[in-house]
C-alpha cells in the first residue's frame, strides 16, 4: 500500500459496517485515497465526505486501485 492508492475499508461482519456508518457518518463502502503511509497504519482521505481523514492499520484495508 502507497501514498494514491484508492482503498475500501474490509468488514468482518455486517454488524461492524453497521457500526462503521453510524460512526462515520458516511456510506461505509466508499472508496478513498491514501494520503501518508507509515510503518502500519497509513491515513485515508474520503473525497465523497466533504474531505474526512480517517487513520487505518493497513490491515484493516483493501486496495482497489493502484497509482
């Protein structure tokens, strides 16, 4: 995973994306695009809500695209 990369957060449970919208604020599926990457967590911005950061464990992230 890279700085551009356009990523999608991994659910275990539809629970979690439940909880995951309510939390968030937005539709939980939405892609969004790496901004920094540091040893394991790397940090997402979500264009489609009004620009949101969020920080993720890479792990708890797929790449649907790659720069």
């Amino acid at each position: 995973m890279k700085v551009g990369d356009l990523v999608r957060i991994k659910f275990t449970t539809m629970a979690s994306m439940r909880r995951s919208k309510n939390f968030m604020g937005h539709d939980p599926t939405e892609p969004g695009i790496v901004i920094e990457v540091a040893e394991n967590a790397c940090k997402v911005i979500f264009p489609q809500s009004n620009g949101k950061i969020r920080s993720f464990i890479k792990e708890g992230l797929e790449v649907i695209s790659r720069e």
